[in-house]
C-alpha cells in the first residue's frame, strides 16, 4: 500500500509539473499589453528601462543579441549561398488589433511559410513601426513591417520591410477602413480573408542577422531578414497608423541596439557573365 501510495504522489506531482509547463508563457512571443510598457522619452516604462520592469524581462538591458541595429554596409558578409527568400503564403483569416503600442494583423488559420535553413516558419502576425527601427548606414526610414513567423519548436523568424513616404503602399490601402474602425481603442476587428502575398517585398536582396524581438520580453536569438529595397507608403498611412495607437508616444520605434561583433549577412545574386566574351 505505501508503495502505491508513493507511486500515485510522484504520478501526480509529475502530472502538476506538466500543467505548470503548459500554463507557463511562451516567451518567445511579444507581450501584449501596452500598460506595462510605453516608448515615451523621459517615461520610467520608457525603453531604457524595459529590462528593469519584469524579471523575465532582462534581456532587453542584459542581452547581447539584441534588436534593431544599424545594417553597415560597408561592414556586411556578402553569402550568395543564403539563396532566394523561400515563401509559400496563402490568403488565411484574419483580425486586426489595436495593442496600444502598435497595430497588429493575427492570422487565424495557416497563412503559410517561409524556408530558412532547412526549417519551416509559419506567418503569425505582421504589425508597424514608425519611423523604422532598423537603420541603413544610419538613415532611418518612415515606416517598417515586421512579419512575425514561428516554428514548430516556437523558434522566431521576422521579415523587416523599411518603406519611405511616397506613393500608398497597396496592403494598407486594403486596410485602411478597418484601422480607422479601431483608432484609439482596444478593439479588433475580423478582416476576413487576407492574403499575404500582397506584402510586397520588392527586390530579391536581403540581410541575415540575429537579433531579438524589439519589444519585451526582448527575447534573443531571433532570425532577422531585412529587405534591403526600400518601398514606399504614403504620409497619410503613416499617420493613421500612429494616431490609430493610444500609447501617446511620438513613435513606437525600439532605439538602436549594440551590434556587439555579430555578423551581418547580405544575400546578394550571383552576376552570371558571358564567359566567351573573354576568351
């Protein structure tokens, strides 16, 4: 009987742990609630003091390999052998929400992939920055599209779009009535069915690198790809986006972080040459 007795503690405790394990947050992802965070300058939830605010937080003020940073040209590994970007997007459902801090478009059903180095990422939600978080040899942009993709070992891949103002960006445009729908609230509303390949992406250049998520829990050893075109979005779609959000703030741009001697990659095409022009 007593030994039933501890077979049935250690099976339960066993069964405890696993609950724990479940109920624990993933914090691979972005936290959500804008009240525990803020990018106003002078705030004491302000950027700078993100890695204070939470224990599972640190990263933000201790981490090494954190984002955004400024891509140097001069400084990057040219590695033809990255390849072509690999997408395989398909139009899903989809809600629109408000978080605060920034607008964010969550698939509800599978959006598709995208293959890098040999693992499957699937699309999860896209959401903006104004201005652009990430910088090209110093110049910062007026926009950037972060498309968040996890794996199956909740692994984390982002594309990063940078857009200067110029003509509308023709994905916005098709969510302009909805992001007015819940300007200055903490609604979401259904889009409905929305394809992601519509996000145009541009040329086929990009930047490798890794980084972090740029808002807390700042969570490390994120696979950054950063179209190296540069599109362009109108100032009135900037504009909407920054006064659709409630966080009072001038932007929700995450400030430049130490490279700290991680390698920046650049995927760049190979030239193909007529050979019996030299011969």
């Amino acid at each position: 009987m007593k030994l039933a007795r501890n077979m049935m503690i250690n099976i339960s405790g066993f069964l405890l742990l696993l609950l724990i394990l479940h109920l624990r947050p993933i914090t691979s992802q972005e936290t959500e609630d804008e009240r525990e965070f803020d990018y106003v300058k002078g705030s004491s939830k302000g950027p700078e003091h993100w890695g204070d605010l939470h224990e599972e937080w640190a990263a933000c003020k201790k981490g090494n390999m954190q984002s955004p940073i400024d891509l140097l040209h001069h400084e990057v590994e040219v590695v033809p052998e990255l390849g072509k970007l690999r997408r395989d997007y398909r139009t899903a459902n989809a809600t629109l929400k408000n978080r605060g801090h920034d607008i964010m478009l969550q698939f509800v059903d599978d959006a598709g992939s995208i293959h890098i180095n040999g693992t499957d990422y699937d699309l999860k939600q896209c959401h903006w920055h104004s201005p652009s978080e990430h910088t090209i040899d110093g110049k910062r942009f007026d926009l950037e599209l972060h498309m968040v993709h996890e794996s199956s070992n909740l692994s984390v891949a982002v594309i990063g779009i940078l857009y200067r103002v110029g003509r509308p960006d023709p994905f916005l445009a098709e969510l302009e009535e909805e992001i007015q729908a819940i300007a200055d609230t903490e609604n979401e509303v259904t889009v409905g069915m929305v394809n992601p390949k519509h996000i145009k992406m541009g040329g086929r250049k990009y930047y490798r690198y890794i980084g972090s998520l740029t808002v807390p829990p700042c969570t490390e050893d994120v696979n950054w790809t950063i179209i190296k075109r540069v599109r362009t979005v109108s100032k009135k779609q900037v504009k909407l986006l920054r006064e659709a959000v409630h966080d009072y703030a001038e932007s929700n741009a995450r400030p430049l972080q130490e490279l700290n001697d991680r390698v920046i990659q650049l995927y760049e095409p190979k030239q193909h040459h007529d050979s019996s022009k030299h011969e």
